[in-house]
C-alpha cells in the first residue's frame, strides 16, 4: 500500500520582504484507495473565530418543519407498498419521508425535538436512537426492495455544509444507483484484492498502525483514522469492521461508533468550526466493501468568510485544506 505525495515549491518576489526570494510549500496526495487527490497547502490561517449563529437559530425557528409542536402535522408518511410503517419512531428520535428526494428511496430522520443543538450538546442516547431509526427504515427497505443495495446514512450539520434546515436531522438513501464515490471505491477495492490478495480496509489500518502518523484507535469492532488524502479541510474516517450491512449496526458496535462520532464533533467544536458532512456507506451483498463512515467539518475562511470549495473543488474536483492530516491525528488523539 503506497501513501504517495508530491512537494511543490512556489517562489516569487516578496515586496514585504523587500522584494527577496520566498518560497511556499505544498503538498499532492493521492488516496491510497482510489487515486483521488487533495493538496495541502501553506496558508497564514491557523485559527477560527467561533460563530454566532443566534440569529439563524432563531430566525429559522418560526417555520421549522421538524420541531414537536408540528412534525407530524406537516410531515409525510412512507407509502405502505414501500415501507411497513409509515413513520418510525426510537425516542426522541422520528423517520419520515423526505419531501424533496434524491433519489427513489429518500428519508430524513429529526435527532431531537431540540430545535438547535450544538455540537458539544449532542447526547449518546440522542445520537443511537436517531442511527437506530435510520436502520430501522433501511432494514425495511431491503426486505421489500432488495435491489436497493446502496445505501447510506447522511449529515448535513447546518446551512454551511449544505443543510436546509437548522433542527439537526439526518438524510437517509437507499438506491440502485451508485454514487461517484461508490463508483471509484468499489472497482478500486477489487483492484486492490486482486492485485494483493488482500482486503484493503483491514491492510490500511494495519499500514496506519506501523506508520503511527494518522491512527486514532482501533478496537476489533471499529477503527478510527484521519485520511491521507482527506476529502475536506479534514476527514475523519471510521471503519466499521463488526459490520456488512445497516442491520448489523446494533448493540455494542452502535454504541462504540456513536462514541467515535461525538469524540469527533467535540474535537471540531474545539477548533470553533460549527459545521460538518458525515456519511456513513453501505454496500449490501459486497464482502469486500467494508462499512464506513468519514465526518469533514465545513469552514468559511477569514477575513471575509470566504469558501473553502472554489474552482479547484467545484470543477476540478480538487480537495484544499490548510490542515495537515498528522496534526489533525495528534489533536484528535489528546482527548480521545
């Protein structure tokens, strides 16, 4: 398994440095798995000043869809040809059908009848009921569709990382259609079976742990990692290695990856970053797709919040970050 970088060096004329020569560092890395590349680079911008986000929560409360008082009133119920129930139900948690789906088998679960919680606020209990909701849709879907083998848990935590409603809640999606992320992983993960003999997610941990440079932990049931070659400003990855579909995602392993995940979010509060994507990725009846999950936070970057996807992301599908995946392991690391 190869980690490969390319160093760039950029020099120019400096007129704070009264015109001298000054060169800046950057770093190619291409994932191990799929080849795809993120360019970590030299930026001045070190630190986030935390948001104040109280005037979006309370201007979004008002017509909010998924707060208690109106949820079910406003809400739609799965259709009894596709689904056994038409909303489920795991404490405070509630699955129902996204109105404005991606694809044919589209659901939101609400995480809390808290309008807003904030990262360092979400619970273990708050956060198993709403996974176990989640599952609970996607197990009925594949005994009534068992075509629908590619599915996902999704998050889309607040307007920065593309989330349209600021009451947390989570998008599930059952498809026969791959995503491109499917559509470079799979082929890629037979690839490697064939070229080594080997499984590549159990051979990366392995791998991880003799480099010792982006390993979180690892237990028999679930490894956490920071990617090489992250698709965010950083990406954190948990693989599930106890599972092989969303079924299995119970009991023991459920409670040790929703430990994962709120060590996760901590760590970005931290760093004032109010915003995040997590996935969690199932491809059912494929014994060489482990499940897994990657969480990458979302930033505007200062002085004028400025987007971290431009060009390079957006039509090049190119990731930057300024964030070096070691460092992002070794604070990780301090309050795991």
């Amino acid at each position: 398994m190869e980690f490969v970088k390319v160093l760039k060096t950029s020099r120019f004329l400096d007129p704070m440095e009264g015109y001298a020569e000054v060169r800046r560092f950057s770093e190619v890395r291409y994932d191990p798995l799929t080849g795809h590349t993120s360019r970590i680079l030299d930026f001045p911008v070190r630190e986030l000043k935390r948001p104040d986000l109280t005037g979006l929560i309370e201007s979004s409360r008002p017509l909010c869809p998924f707060c208690p008082e109106v949820v079910e009133k406003v809400t739609p119920k799965f259709h009894p040809d596709l689904a056994s129930s038409g909303r489920y139900a795991r404490g405070e948690a509630l699955c129902v059908p996204n109105a404005f789906p991606y694809d044919e088998n589209g659901a939101v679960t609400v995480m809390s009848h808290r309008h807003f919680v904030g990262l360092d606020e979400f619970t273990p209990a708050m956060m198993a009921d709403a996974f176990a909701c989640c599952i609970d849709y996607l197990e009925d879907v594949r005994s009534k569709q068992p075509d629908m083998v590619y599915q996902s848990l999704n998050w889309n935590y607040m307007p920065q990382a593309g989330g349209s409603i600021v009451h947390p809640h989570l998008q599930i999606a059952a498809s026969s259609t791959a995503t491109n992320y499917y559509s470079a992983a799979i082929p890629a993960l037979s690839r490697y079976h064939s070229d080594s003999g080997e499984d590549f997610w159990p051979d990366l941990v392995e791998e991880e742990r003799r480099r010792g440079e982006r390993l979180i932990a690892s237990s028999r049931l679930l490894s956490w990692v920071v990617a090489f070659a992250p698709m965010g400003i950083f990406d954190v990855v948990g693989i599930l290695h106890g599972a092989q579909a969303p079924g299995d995602l119970r009991g023991e392993l459920l409670q040790d990856m929703v430990t994962g995940v709120l060590k996760v979010l901590r760590y970005i509060d931290s760093l004032n970053m109010a915003s995040l994507n997590m996935s969690v990725y199932f491809h059912l009846d494929d014994d060489l797709f482990t499940p897994h999950l990657r969480i990458c936070p979302r930033v505007n970057i200062p002085p004028f919040e400025t987007s971290q996807i431009n060009y390079m992301g957006m039509l090049h599908n190119e990731t930057l970050t300024i964030m070096k995946p070691e460092d992002i392991c070794t604070g990780i690391r301090q309050l795991w």
